[in-house]
C-alpha cells in the first residue's frame, strides 16, 4: 500500500508561523478535506506537499514511485497547446504514446496514400496496443465531456480562466497518481459536473487531500478532515458535517481544561505568594510544577466566528424594477425581453450555464454595463454594495488599517454603538499584530475577506454578491450566511455554491443561455432535485419509446420448439442462476465487513454486483423465452 509521511513539517511566512511541526501519513484510499480560515496556510500546506515550496523545513517520505499531481488554484498551462495536447502534457510514457498517436492518426487521415503517413500510423497504433493506451484515450475524452470540454483542437489561449481551470482538473485526472491534490476543484464547474465529480472521486484508487469551500461535496467526497489552525493540524474522521460536531467537542474539553488549569495556577500562586520555600524534595517538585503552569496557563487559541454586526441605510419599498430588458455581449444574448421587479428584504439566488450572463446581470443593476434597451430603475433610498470576483485595485504599499480607515475611524453596528476599526480588524480575524501588516502580505483569502469588510462598512442596503464562494473560507462563509439572515436589505447573489445559496436565497433565477431565464421559488437543492426528477422522468419516458418502436417492429413468433443447443441450455439455466445467486450473495456479505471509510474496495465489490445483476437478468429473461416453448 503505497503511502505518504509526512514530519515535522514548519512553514513560517514573515512574522507569521503558518504551521508548526506538522506529522501525519496519508493512506493509499484516504480522502482529506483540508479546511482552514483563509491565511492559515491550506495551500502552502499542498505547495508543500506537492514539492513546489522549498522553504518549509521538516520530512516528506515516500517511495521513488510514489506520484503526485496537483490542481492548483493558478494552473499554468501552455496557451500555445490544444486542449488535448495539454492534458497529454504530462511527463509519463503512456502521454507520449497518445500523443504520437494523435499526430500520426491526423496525418493519415489527411494523407491516407502516403506510404511514410501508412507506416507511422501502423506503428503508432502498435504502440497503443503495446502500452495498452486505448482505454487512457478514452477516459481523457470522458472526463473532458463531462467537464463540459469539447473542442479538444481549440487552443488553450482562447479559453476562459473557467476554462482553463477545467483542462487542468482534467489533466490531474488522467494522471491516476498515487495523491491527487486538489485547491478549489469546484470552481467553474456547474451543478452536473460537480455530481459527476464527487462520483468519479469516491471511486478514485489512490488517496486524495483538496481544499474547497463546497460544503455538501466535502459531505460526499471527505472521509477525513484535517483542519488547520494556529499552526497545528487537527484530525477528523467523516465528512463536514462529523467535523463539526468532533471539533465543538474538542473545543469545549480544551476549553474546560483551560479553566481548570487556570483554578490551578490561582491556587499555586497563593501558595508561591506565602513564601513557600524548597525545604524538601516535594516542595522543589511543587515549584517546578508551578513554573511549568505559569508558562503554559493562557495560551490557549480558539478559532472564533467572525462576528458581522454592522448597522445599514433604511431602505425604501422601492428597490430594483427592470422592464422589457435586452442585452447581448459579443453578439450572444444575455437579457431578452426581461423584466423584474426585486422589493426590499429580498433574497435572490442566480445560478445556471457558465457564461450565460450571470455576472452581466449584476453589472446592469450595478450601473457598469449599458442595455441594448428597456429600463433599470434603481430606488432613492438605495445604497449598493458590490462584492465583485475581482477585488478593486489595492495600493499593496498600503497598510491594512490604513485601507480601512479611508471608509472612516468608526461605524455604527445593529445596536447604535460605535466600533472603531481596530476592533472591527479584531472581529474579522485580523489580530493586532496584522493591523500594520503591508497589504502586500496577506494572503489571496485575506485580502478578499478585507475587501469585504470595507464593503460592509459602508452599510449598505443592497448588497451584490458575485461568486463569493470562490475565495472566502467555510468559516467566512459561514458568518455571512448568518449575516445575510439577519440583514434588513435585499441581497442578490451569484453562485454555484449548492449549500451557500440554500442558505442565503428563497427566489431563483436560473440562467439557461441565449437569453432564457427561468425563475423559481424555494431552496436551491429542491430546484435541483426536481431537475434531476425530470430527467430520469425524460430517460425513462425515451426508454419506453424506443421499446414500443421495437415491439412495433418485431416480427410474430413462428417457432414451436427449441433446437437441440437450446434444450441443453435450458437444462442447467436454473443452475446457472442458483451460481450467479450465491456469487452475488457473497459479495453482499464480503461489502458488510469492509471498512466504510474504504471507498475503493466498496467501489469495486459494487461493481461486482451491478455485474451479476446484470448477468442474473439476462439469464432470467433467457429462462422465460425458452420456458415458454414445449420442452
């Protein structure tokens, strides 16, 4: 079984330790969310991890063999390359034999009569059957379709970041290494690639360790959860949700113990204060023990919630009113012939298509981007606050507090008090150290959760989310579902976050592409288990048909009697299946003593099941058709 050790593993960024003699192993089936508050170190840890960062001290023991690749958050691919020849970029032989393949098929097919293009061609394909590539070749045109990628000669310097961010999650796919990395692999990916997704992991052979904040795919992908906090790693057996119970109970003990320790030192210290002396060999003992107390009480560190409880602008009955609204980008439409009216204390969700004009939408009513035609009217009372995918431009010279303090010194929160903007840094996890960090410094996560805390400074009414799921912690996200509940205004938000917009919205609208909006009320996962009801519904519906036609078809039965083969097998089909029965039975019985958290092995003995099922149908339906004739 191959596996991973890591040991004493120490990364420390400027003044700030990021984590601190880290030692875990990571089985060969082990599936590992890594979570953390932004800043913690999540994707120094994979960097780490992956060999890319240098500047972590500590031990990494693997074997030679041992294969990694990692899905990171940047991925840096030749914009010179297909789409094909940068998933076949990798370094492995098999790439290298496809990839001649591709060539040496293209060139014979456009030159078929061409005795070198013949030649090339018959040793590239028996150089596939060599290296036995052909399933390779296939699973890569798989994962590419089910990632919504189908332009395999398009050059990758003509995609999207969304794009792009799906080549390369189909490029560590295909790879089938012993630890596959993965930083945010939802981002980009819409709701049946995502399904697809979590499947094609839970099956997957080796072991996987990624970062999301895709809390229902942690949910269905995690079997372990390491969290990393204050530079330590804690671990968590089961998915989110197991982790959050396991760690409120970890917090309370440590919490508990904390209090005791703290009782303790109270008492010791009276005793140290009355002149104790080390007279004997036991006083000396209850010294030192004191010392090692008073070193250790108070240090404990607890991840606390950030607390968002900033006051707003009243907010008038009249709020957004769009009227017979038309928009194309690129000669694609976004808006056709749309209108509606959004009041106060809204909570709008917007999902669907990647590029449909999700983002488009929001700039309209953001006053950033023209109609072609109709109305957007926006109410007096309205005080936007816009939450864009891309951070505004930050002078990274800037100190964070000074960032903040260009909104003001003080604002105002739910009960009218005044909180100043050093308490407010404290409340979003910024310590007092940070405060006069250089902007510069912090962390991609950071900067975005300070970029959203200027925004709530403002104390808006309206607030335009776009995509926030992508670069805000679960712990982040977390408190601005909380906020959100509790906020007074109208909230539209763009996501693709499953569990975020069943918690912030309760009217939907689902963009579908060349200006088709549909719009629905309720949580987003009843949305979108009525979608998948109607189309099992649809599948079944085409099944059913195809079978008519084929009846329809069928030609009347002329035979009497069975042939000679015929009668043989219908003597030992009933044994046949009694085999086929006991074989499924034992792989039941063999599924109920493995290991729940090994997905690998339940994935194979599921496969062996759905096999003999298969197998035991035919050879009933077989039974029934011979049965049928004068034996």
């Amino acid at each position: 079984m191959e596996t991973m050790r890591v040991e004493n593993l120490t990364k420390t960024y400027g003044e700030k330790t990021l984590f601190d003699k880290l030692s875990f192993i990571i089985n060969e089936h082990d599936r590992i969310g890594l979570i953390g508050t932004n800043g913690t170190g999540k994707t120094s840890l994979l960097n780490a991890i992956s060999g890319r960062d240098h500047d972590s001290v500590g031990d990494i023991i693997t074997s030679k063999s041992y294969s990694i690749a990692y899905l990171t958050q940047d991925p840096d691919l030749d914009d010179t390359l297909s789409i094909m020849d940068a998933v076949f970029s990798g370094s492995q032989q098999i790439y290298r034999t496809i990839k001649n393949y591709e060539q040496a098929l293209t060139e014979y097919s456009t030159h078929p009569d061409d005795a070198n293009a013949v030649s090339r061609y018959e040793k590239a394909e028996a150089r596939m059957n060599e290296d036995d590539a052909w399933n390779i070749q296939s699973d890569v045109k798989t994962i590419l379709t089910q990632l919504k990628i189908t332009e395999y000669d398009k050059k990758v310097g003509e995609l999207s970041g969304g794009q792009k961010r799906r080549v390369a999650l189909a490029q560590v796919l295909v790879e089938s290494p012993d630890l596959l990395l993965l930083d945010e692999p939802t981002n980009h990916l819409d709701f049946d690639s995502i399904d697809w997704l979590e499947k094609y992991l839970a099956g997957y052979k080796g072991a996987i360790m990624l970062v999301t904040h895709d809390r229902y795919f942690l949910d269905q992908v995690a079997t372990k959860i390491f969290e990393l906090s204050f530079g330590k790693l804690y671990e968590y057996t089961g998915n989110y949700q197991d982790y959050v119970e396991q760690k409120a109970t970890r917090v309370q003990g440590e919490i508990e113990a904390e209090h005791k320790a703290q009782q303790l030192y109270k008492s010791e210290l009276a005793w140290m204060k009355s002149g104790a002396k080390a007279r004997s060999t036991k006083q000396q003992a209850r010294i030192n023990r004191f010392n090692e107390l008073k070193d250790n009480v108070g240090n404990l560190q607890v991840d606390e919630d950030v607390k968002v409880s900033l006051g707003q602008s009243r907010l008038g009955k009249e709020v957004i009113n769009i009227k017979d609204a038309n928009l194309k980008i690129d000669n694609k439409p976004i808006l056709d012939d749309f209108s509606i009216l959004i009041q106060g204390n809204e909570r709008i969700g917007i999902s669907g298509e990647n590029g449909a004009g999700k983002t488009s939408l929001l700039n309209v009513i953001a006053g950033k981007v023209p109609l072609d035609s109709g109305v957007v009217k926006i109410g007096e009372t309205v005080k936007l606050a816009y939450y864009t995918q891309i951070t505004e431009p930050i002078d990274d010279d800037k100190r964070v507090i000074s960032y903040l303090s260009d909104i003001g010194q003080q604002v105002t929160n739910n009960n009218g008090e005044k909180i100043s903007v050093t308490e407010l840094l404290e409340e979003f996890l910024f310590p007092k150290f940070m405060h006069g960090t250089l902007i510069r410094k912090l962390s991609g996560g950071e900067k975005r959760r300070l970029y959203l805390l200027k925004l709530l400074m403002e104390q808006p009414n309206v607030l335009l989310l776009d995509e926030p799921s992508n670069d805000l912690d679960i712990s982040t996200l977390t408190v601005l579902e909380n906020y959100i509940n509790h906020f007074q205004g109208t909230v539209i938000t763009v996501s693709h976050d499953r569990y975020f917009l069943d918690k912030v919205a309760d009217r939907l609208l689902i963009f579908e592409g060349n200006g088709k909006i549909e719009e629905h009320r309720g949580r987003f996962s009843e949305y979108l288990k009525t979608v998948a009801q109607q189309k099992t519904a649809i599948k079944k519906q085409t099944k059913e048909k195809q079978q008519n036609v084929a009846k329809d078809t069928e030609k009347p039965k002329e035979k009497t009697k069975l042939s000679y083969m015929e009668k043989k097998e219908y003597a030992t089909i009933e044994e046949d299946i009694d085999k086929l029965e006991a074989k499924k039975t034992a792989v039941q019985q063999e599924m109920g003593t493995v290991d729940g958290s090994d997905y690998g092995k339940l994935s194979d003995l599921q496969n062996q099941k759905d096999e003999l099922d298969d197998r035991i149908n035919e050879k009933m339906n077989r039974w029934e058709y011979l049965s049928q004739f004068d034996n």
